[in-house]
C-alpha cells in the first residue's frame, strides 16, 4: 500500500528506548495479566520518554495525561478513532513485544473514517519492538487490520501535550 499525502503527521523512531532500558521494559510488560496498566507520570519511564520526544521529534511536552502499558489485539472491530481533547494534542506508541511486522501496528484513516466499520487505512506503521510512532492526536487511527486478525501486542501508549 502506497501512502496517500492527505496531510498527515506522524514520525517514526526505531530503537527507542536504549538497549538496556528496553530490555528491562519487556521484561516488565511480560508479566502484566490486565490489558493496561497505568505507568507513573513522575516516574523513570515518562522522565525517559519526555526526554527522548524532545530529542527525537522536538516535541516539548507540557503535559503527560496518561501513560499506559497495553496488551490488545487487532481485531476488525477496532474502529478508527481520535483521542483529541484539552490535556491531549500528541500521541506515542512505543511498540514493546510482538511478533507480526504489519498487522499488529497502527494503521491511519481520513477523518470521513472515524468510527466506520469497513474502512481501509491509507498508510499503516508496522510492528518492531522498540519503535516509537509519535503523531498528531487529530488523526484517526486504529489498531493496523489488514485481513489477519488475532495479532496480540504490548505497547506504552502516551497522551501527551
């Protein structure tokens, strides 16, 4: 699938954490039994993030509204969405554990999407452990689904502004 230039705004940044931060991260995340699981806002974790977005995608962050670690699924009843609101203008996902390399990432859709079942994404970010998709919290996205549904992954998520 080709990405379709309607204005979306999003960076990509692989290895992410440093290789022994990480490592510790996914060994945390693995021993999570909820689907999210909140991260302290004042902690070592969101100290690090706050200063990688800084670094990597010259985002200064005010504000951190959650912080979470995920464990969710693709699944064709995802509907695309947006998170925008007052404590929110940036989002992160920090893909943490997983296995598939296109269906288990972020897929993003035209704002007419949002909350439509049957709508294809116009560009998709695949999975890699360790990579980081820092976006604009304007645009609709979802969980990617192409076709191939059951993909499970662990993620951090951050609502950021």
């Amino acid at each position: 699938m080709q990405p379709i230039d309607i204005g979306f705004d999003y960076a990509v940044k692989n290895n992410f954490f440093d290789n022994d931060e990480f490592v510790v991260i996914k060994e945390e995340v693995e021993s999570l039994k909820r689907k999210a699981v909140d991260i302290p806002k004042d902690g070592l974790i969101a100290a690090s993030i706050t200063k990688k977005v800084e670094k990597y995608f010259e985002f200064n962050i005010k504000q951190i509204s959650l912080l979470q670690h995920t464990f969710n699924c693709n699944k064709p009843t995802f509907l695309p969405h947006v998170d925008l609101n007052p404590s929110t203008t940036a989002q992160i996902i920090i893909y943490i554990k997983g296995k598939d390399k296109q269906n288990s990432g972020t897929g993003f859709f035209r704002d007419e999407d949002v909350l439509k079942k049957d709508s294809s994404p116009v560009d998709v970010i695949g999975f890699q452990e360790n990579r980081a998709l820092f976006f604009n919290s304007k645009m609709p996205h979802a969980p990617a689904y192409l076709g191939k549904w059951g993909l499970w992954r662990w993620a951090m998520i951050g609502f950021l502004k």
